[in-house]
C-alpha cells in the first residue's frame, strides 16, 4: 500500500512526458517524421544503458541466480502463452468488410495485417521504456525486482525480433534470429554483468556515472516520441475505437492478471518473496509495447492500428497500473 502513491504519481507523469512532443508537433516546431531519429536514440543508447546500469545493481549470488532462471523459464512460457492465446482471441469476426473497392484478395491481406498487429499489440509490453523506470522509481530500494523486470525485458525483446516481427509483417522470412540475438539490450545486459562480476564498475565508478547519465534519458524520450505519433492522430480515435479497449483489456488486465496468478504458483513452490510477483506485475501490466508502429512502418503492417493501440492502452494505463497495484497489495 505504501509505494500506491508513488505508483500512482510516476505513471501519470510517465504518460504527461508525452506532452512536449504532441505540442512540437501540433505549433510545427518539429515534424512527425523527427520521431524515428529519437527512435534510434532510444534503441541503441538510452535503454541499453539502463539495462547497463541496471546489471550493476544485482547481486550475483546463488540465490539470485536461481530466481533468475525460474524467471527466465517463466518469462518465456508466460510470453509464448500470450502469443498463442492472442490467435483465437483476434478473431476475424472483428474486423469489418474493407472498402467495396478492394478485391477480395485485398481484402485478406489487409484483415492479417489488422489481426497481426492486434496480436502484437496483446502479447508484448512496454516493459523497457516504461517499466524498468517505474520499477526503479517506485521499488528504488529492491534491485530484486529491478532485476526480474530487466530479465523480462530482455525475453519480451527477443521474441519482438522473432514472433513480433512475425505477427506484424505475417512473413515468416523477416525473422531474424541473429537481430534477437544480437539486440542492443541483451548486449548491454551481458556487459553489465561482467563489469558486475569483475567489479570494473567499483573499480572505475566513472563508467556507471557516465552510464547514468544517459539511462535517464528512456523515458522522457519515449514518452515524447509517443506525443509526436499521437500529433498525427485524431485524439477521437483513441477513445471511440471499440477494438482499442478490447485490446487494452487483453493487455491490462487479462494478461498481467495471468502473469501474476503464474507468480504466484512460483512463490508458493519455489518458496519465494513477493518480489517475484510484484516483478511480473511490472513486467506484463505495462502497455502495448512502443516498437508496434515502428515495425508496422519497417515491414507494411497496419500502422494506423498500431500507433491507436500503443497510445490508447497507455493512455488507459494510468487507470489499471494503480488499481491492479492496490488489488495486488491489498491480497498480499
């Protein structure tokens, strides 16, 4: 009940950091296309680093090892789960009839490519960009938790550039194992632990002050690239689009829900502290995951779609994240 509040606070100033974009836009200071060079600042710098900095907080004991296999294992069941649950409840019945004008084969085309990125859109989080900041604002004393959100991260990111490319390209050719592999985030991880392991980062604290300063720019960056794409956007659509709230049950609600009941079974098994519970809440309650429209641009998705669905299940993340939050503490 404690860190309510502070919940709270951080997820509606999270989503109030979006505000300087949508106005640069909106007085034409800064075009919408300038989102994509923020993008890659994103991508290869600021989260890399704070996966960095991250890795130098964990306590590399056999404690922590075991919990993060058990993460790991889980993580990866708990994420394959809601790409295969995300299928039948996609249905096509959904979606209406397109234009008179396209051919039938149109037609199929376009209805995959409205179901791939709803799928997309239920199955992966924010968890980078959004939740390894609240993680570190609101649980600062618990590198525990910090640890299992950044664990899952680096699952949700290896099966973006797998399944995620996947479901919004509908071509299985475009996925790229090696991109998984060889993702920014995973790498930074791995150095992250051998800078811990060999105590490089104690032994030259400017690394980790250099590190910093740049793992504070994700969220500010990300919620400001998120004002841009809703600049282009009719703010009607956003709260009249039925699908956008059927989504974002599925991604709020129904998924962390499935995530923390699976937690829950590892606390009581593995005789476990809260803190696997509260990190998979964090890890699977945030909202659609942030690259969705930037992959419906790489690889002809349904763009529109995917920018409705990022903005709306963030917007309706004030909302969720709190109350799920209160629900959790008040059981536990």
């Amino acid at each position: 009940m404690d860190a309510l509040l502070p919940m709270l606070i951080n997820v509606l100033i999270f989503v109030a950091l979006a505000l300087p974009g949508y106005i640069l836009v909106k007085t034409k200071i800064i075009k919408s296309s300038d989102s994509a060079s923020l993008s890659k600042l994103l991508t290869y710098v600021a989260l890399p680093f704070m996966i960095f900095v991250g890795a130098q907080n964990i306590n590399l004991s056999g404690d922590f090892l075991a919990l993060a296999g058990i993460t790991t294992v889980a993580g990866i069941a708990i994420t394959v789960g809601c790409f295969f649950l995300s299928k039948p409840l996609a249905m096509k019945r959904l979606f209406n009839k397109n234009s008179n004008n396209e051919t039938e084969s149109e037609e199929t085309v376009n209805t995959e490519k409205s179901r791939g990125v709803m799928r997309f859109a239920m199955a992966f989080s924010n968890n980078g960009f959004l939740g390894i900041p609240l993680a570190v604002a609101v649980f600062s004393g618990n590198a525990q938790i910090q640890a299992i959100v950044i664990i899952l991260n680096i699952i949700t990111n290896l099966f973006l550039y797998t399944l995620g490319i996947y479901l919004i390209s509908g071509d299985k050719n475009m996925i790229s194992i090696k991109k998984a592999l060889l993702n920014p985030v995973l790498i930074a991880f791995v150095l992250g632990i051998i800078f811990n392991a060999f105590g490089i980062a104690k032994a030259v604290p400017e690394v980790t002050k250099y590190a910093t300063h740049l793992n504070n720019l994700v969220t500010p960056i990300s919620m400001i690239i998120l004002g841009i794409k809703l600049a282009d956007i009719p703010l009607k659509s956003l709260f009249t689009s039925p699908l956008a709230y059927y989504v974002s049950a599925i991604k709020l609600v129904l998924v962390p829900l499935l995530a923390v009941l699976i937690a829950v079974a590892l606390k009581a098994l593995f005789n476990l502290s809260n803190d696997i519970i509260m990190g998979f809440f964090i890890g699977f309650a945030m909202p659609t995951a942030g690259l969705a429209s930037t992959f419906a641009d790489n690889y002809n998705g349904d763009t529109k779609n995917a920018v409705i669905y990022t903005l709306s299940s963030t917007i309706l993340s004030v909302i969720t994240i709190p109350l799920l939050y209160l629900l959790l503490t008040a059981i536990l």
